[in-house]
C-alpha cells in the first residue's frame, strides 16, 4: 500500500469539543501541514491562524469545499448536526457525501471520522444518522480509504456527558431516575479519544476501510455517577423507577444541567441503548494506547475545573445559526438599545475590559443576581440554555464562548467585547460593552420581531433599569478594587 504518511492534513469541526482538542495536538506535528474548514474563522484564535491554513466555509459550500480538499491527503471529519432542527438526518447525509465526492475528486488518501458505538436496529435517530454518516464515508473504499472510530460516552472537562454527571453528582444527594441509567455503554477519556485521532493520522494498514470501537471496561450511567460521586468524594443514592418517560428525564436534566431540552432529549433517546464495542481493531491497530480508566479520567476533568484549564466545552460549536455566530457582530439592525456611560476614573482601558470579561458564570452579574437567575429558570423552562450554562473559565472568553445565555461574539481587545443573546426572546438582542474616549458604554440592543417583540422590550425596561442601571459601573468598581489589591 502507498505510503499514507501524511503531510497535509484538513481538520474540519476544528471550533467544536474534540477539534479544538486534536487541532492543538495536530499543531505539535512539525512534519504536519495543517488546514482548517471553519464556517467562521474569529472562532480561531489569532495565534493558530498564524500556523494554519484557513478556508471559511462548510460542506454544502462546494467552492470552499474543494478548496479545502485541494492538495490534502488526510481529511478529518468532525461534523454533525445533532444542534439543528428536525432535518438533521437529510443534513448529515447531504454533508457526507459531498465530502466523501469532494476528497475522491481531490484525490485525498485517507478519510478519518468520529461517531458513536450502538446498533442500527436499537440506536436513537441521532445515533443511527451517525451511523449512516459512517456509511456513507466508507462506501467507496475502492475510491478512498476511511478510518471510522466509534465511541461511546466521551468524559472530560467541558463534555456534555460529563457536565450532566458532574452537575447532578454535585447539586443531588439522591436521585429517582429513569431505568435506562443501569443502561450499559463504554465510556472514554477526551484525551484518549484524541490520541486515537491523532494516531490514525499516520497508521499504516493495508485494509481499504477499519472501523474501530473505542471504550473502557462497561459501566452503566448509575455506576458512571456513583463512581464520579466517589472521586468527588461525596455518598449519592440513585433509585431507578419505570415511571420518568424520556421526555420527562429530559426535564430533569435542564433543571440540573447547563444541558437544553433538545440537547437532553437527544441525549436520553441515546442513552436507552446499549453502547458496546464491538470489535478489537483499537488494540490490534493502536497498541500503545491503553485508555484510562473511568476514575482517572473523571478525576482530570475535575482538576481542570478547578485549576481554570478547560480547553473546549460541548456548546463550543454546532449547527445552530445563532451557535455558529458568522454575521452576528453587527448590532445596525437593532432599533431598540438601552445605553449605559461610566468614566473609567483613570483606569486603563485594559483593566476595564477584562473586568468586563470576567462577568457571568460563577462570578454572576454583580448587581440583583436574583433577577439574573429568575430570567434564566423562566429561559430554561422554555426550552432555551439558561444561565447554568456557565462560562469554559472564570476569566478569559474567546469568540464562540457561551457566557450563561449569551454567546461571544465578537472581541476587540481592550475595547469591545459584544454577547448575543441565546435566550428565547421574540427578537434578537445583544449586549454590548465598548470603551470609547475613557469612558465605558454599556448598550443593550434589540430588534424586536414584530408586536409581540415591541411588548416584550417595553415590557422589561423597568427591569433593565434595575440590572443594567449598575452592571456598567459596578464592572469599572471591580477593575479599581482589583487595580489596587496589585
């Protein structure tokens, strides 16, 4: 067989979960060219645009697409659609056969694809359109090789598996839950998963296709959060009962969980089956790789929480429009704003924008916090994120960053920093903080949708008096107090 040693390699997904995570370990790679295909390139940082090639654009763009093949002889794919609406079947077959026919044509060597361990005939919709994703990569291995990995739950800081563990280990000493928790599936380490990725890269095997299941020693999610509870060092109960029906334990996630409802829904269906690996072809073709084990990995993810290093989080990317962000940084369409101006008393403008970028999460909004935490229940119970949804760290944001129910996005350092709203409202809202003239502004803007957009607007100015009235200027109090402790 050729020589399938790579030289240059396309990552697409690289702004989600386990593309942030490969494109830093791929960067380490010096005999690696490597080339990202991003639908928004200010998802990137400034210091990995340096090193790599960038192609903005996505799979149904076939102009981008066959720009992002051209000359390439491993192609990652890292895509999906499980955040888009109820077309998402026809999206991901759509999506992996106009990659399959753009890396044939461009004559690329090796196609790499992450989905997940289950069976056809018992997989969830999600699940199956995964499996058929696989399918269809692989169908033409006469034309292309493909390497297709199959994990089930994947655990680690940021994960959405792991965050839904963590949080109702965290906040529930006992727990009633629905049957499908003693559900068997093998659960993984981010890390390891990456290392698989990472590997296959460069493996040489004479097969035209390999699938490979990946996974730990089987664990059901019951023993997943008693043995999370016993890292953590906390005694939980769990009481499985037949009567919580999917769509209820959905509820019972949100309520917990910085998860949404379509999330969570996705999520349980999923979980109802078991997950199992099914073949040996990850020792046989990667011998040096031993996974850890569920405790090891649980408790990393935890001193990454602690220690403020998590490097991706589940809502870093998805198929959402308003997750995806491009063309959201622009506030001229907005006709209602709401502007707040404190001087910044002599402060640099520096210290002032990181005060500002260290609101939300943990750090909540300084002033009538209550009402923070009302708005974000009511945007929960309506099936949107909520403000449990947190923030990857305490004190850095990147565009594409989830801040409770805002996104980043856009960041001018030291002088703009620019949220979207996620939260369910008849319109579309920002709130923006820009430091102009040694003066910081606070606008929140609105464009209402129709009437209802309009009443909703005047119908929380009262309370905009109350949140926003002091937030600008308790940001500028915060970088004095933080100035002077230095």
């Amino acid at each position: 067989m050729p020589d399938t040693r790579p030289h240059k390699i396309l990552l697409t997904g690289a702004t989600g979960y386990i593309g942030r995570r490969l494109k830093d370990r791929l960067l380490k790679r010096k005999e690696i060219s490597l080339r990202l295909l991003v639908r928004n390139k200010n998802k990137v940082r400034p210091d990995v645009l340096e090193k790599v090639d960038v192609i903005e654009g996505d799979t149904f763009n076939q102009e981008a697409l066959e720009d992002a093949v051209r000359d390439i002889d491993v192609a990652y794919y890292l895509i999906h659609s499980m955040g888009s609406g109820g077309d998402f079947e026809n999206l991901d077959r759509t999506s992996a056969e106009n990659f399959r026919s753009a890396c044939i044509k461009a004559g690329v060597k090796r196609i790499i694809y992450l989905g997940g361990l289950g069976i056809k005939n018992t997989a969830s919709k999600h699940l199956l359109s995964r499996i058929e994703t696989g399918e269809i990569l692989s169908s033409q291995p006469d034309a292309i090789q493909t390497f297709w990995f199959r994990a089930g739950v994947i655990i680690g800081s940021g994960s959405a598996s792991f965050e839904i563990i963590y949080n109702l280990v965290h906040k529930l000493p006992a727990m009633v839950t629905p049957t499908w928790v003693r559900t068997k599936t093998q659960p993984i380490g981010v890390e390891d998963v990456v290392n698989y990725l990472e590997q296959a890269a460069t493996l040489s095997a004479d097969q035209p296709n390999l699938t490979i299941d990946i996974g730990t020693s089987p664990m059901s999610f019951q023993e997943m959060m008693l043995a999370a509870a016993k890292v953590m060092g906390l005694r939980r109960f769990l009481f499985p009962v037949p009567v919580l029906s999917p769509k209820l334990s959905s509820y019972w996630l949100i309520f917990f969980t910085p998860i949404p409802y379509k999330m969570a829904g996705a999520l349980v269906e999923g979980l109802k089956s078991e997950t199992l690996v099914l073949n040996n072809n990850a020792e046989l073709y990667f011998p040096d790789i031993r996974p850890r084990n569920y405790e090891e990995v649980v408790a990393e993810a935890i001193r990454e929480i602690e220690k403020d290093q998590v490097l991706s989080r589940w809502c870093d990317s998805s198929a959402n429009a308003s997750c995806d962000i491009k063309y959201q940084d622009d506030t001229r369409s907005a006709i209602l704003r709401d502007i707040r101006k404190v001087p910044l008393n002599g402060l640099e403008p520096q210290q002032v924008f990181q005060s500002a970028c260290t609101i939300g999460g943990k750090t909540g909004w300084y002033t009538y916090n209550i009402l923070w935490q009302i708005r974000g229940f009511i945007d929960k119970m309506v099936g949107g994120y909520g403000l449990n949804r947190g923030r990857r760290t305490l004190h850095n944001l990147r565009v594409g960053d989830s801040l409770d129910f805002w996104k980043v996005v856009d960041i001018k350092e030291n002088r703009r920093l620019l949220l979207l709203a996620q939260m369910k409202v008849p319109g579309k809202a920002w709130l923006e903080f820009d430091i102009q003239d040694n003066v910081l502004i606070q606008t929140a803007h609105f464009f209402p949708r129709g009437i209802l957009g309009r009443l909703y607007w005047y119908s929380v100015v009262p309370l905009h008096n109350l949140v926003f009235s002091n937030l600008a200027k308790k940001i500028v109090e915060h970088a004095q107090d933080t100035h002077t402790e230095k």
